[in-house]
C-alpha cells in the first residue's frame, strides 16, 4: 500500500505558475487629443499565454492632468463570457479585475477583446506626448505572470490667438 501511495504522489504533476508570455496591449487611438476634452481610448488585449493563463487583472495609468470617467469591453468574439469590473482612483487610474475566482468568465488564452476607457483631459495637461502605463496581471503565479509597457498620445495645446487675455495665454504655455 506504502508503494502504491508513493507512486501515485510521484506521478501527480507539480502545478507550474502560470505564464501570461505573448499575451499584449495594442493602443488603437487616439493618437492625438486636445486638452480640456474628453476622449474614448480604445485597447485591443489579446491573451497570448500557451500554458493555460487566464487575464485576471487590467491596470491603466494616465498621467495625472487626466481623469478616467469610466469605460466598457467587448467580449462578443470571446470563447466564453467575460466578467470584469471597472473600478477607477485615484482618478488618473483605472483597473478591470475579476470578482471571483471562476477561472471560466476569464479571458482565456487565444481570446482577445477590444477595451475603452473615456478620459478628460484638464485643461492644465501638458502639451506634447504623454503616457499611458498598462499591466497585465494572471490569476495566481509569479513575476511571468505580470506583463507591463506603455503608450503615449500627443496633447495638442491651441496656439493663443489675438483678442486672448493673459489667463488663457498663461494656461496654454
């Protein structure tokens, strides 16, 4: 019986963390906005993981003259249904995370879904290009199981015109 146990426990596989290796994030626009308007930008993710990771968690960083007012996903092309909640803060911040541990309302690898956050940008936003931070987190595992990079898009400040008091020129420089 002793044998038979020891040999049934040696053959039991040992549980690998899972990799989220060839998952991604592909910014789709805009490529260019002005400050003081508000913007839909739009993410393709896409699960690349050939070992069975499932996305748990979508993390967006805008810089902070921005405000994240809130957003949606479309799973329609997906394997199964997804179920992620928004929750956005401090305000430049936004997070997609999973409220349960059901690995089946998960993205599953070979799934990829477009994603949209709508963004105000202050009118204090900096011209030229500013960041747009991202992490990808897998349920359970280690430091292969977290993908980051970034993004940026070009504030496009408008020139003062003749008749402009100096407030607007002092905002816009």
């Amino acid at each position: 019986m002793l044998q038979a146990l020891t040999l049934f426990l040696v053959l039991i596989p040992i549980a690998v963390a899972a990799d989220l290796t060839g998952s991604s994030i592909h910014f789709l626009g805009p490529y260019s906005a002005d400050t003081g308007t508000t913007e839909t930008f739009q993410f393709l993710v896409a699960n690349g993981s050939s070992d069975g990771a499932v996305i748990d968690e979508l993390h967006f960083a805008f810089h902070p003259c921005a405000t994240v007012l809130g957003g949606g996903y479309d799973d329609s092309g997906a394997s199964n249904d997804w179920l992620y909640s928004l929750e956005v803060g401090p305000s430049h911040y936004a997070t997609w995370w999973h409220p349960t541990d059901d690995i089946g309302s998960h993205m599953e690898p070979g799934d990829g879904g477009l994603f949209w956050l709508d963004v105000a940008l202050g009118v204090d936003c900096p011209c030229g290009q500013l960041p747009i931070e991202w992490t990808l987190l897998g349920l359970g595992g280690g430091e292969s199981n977290v993908l980051s990079g970034g993004f940026s898009f070009a504030v496009d400040c408008p020139t003062p015109a003749a008749g402009s008091d100096w407030s607007e020129i002092k905002r816009l420089h």
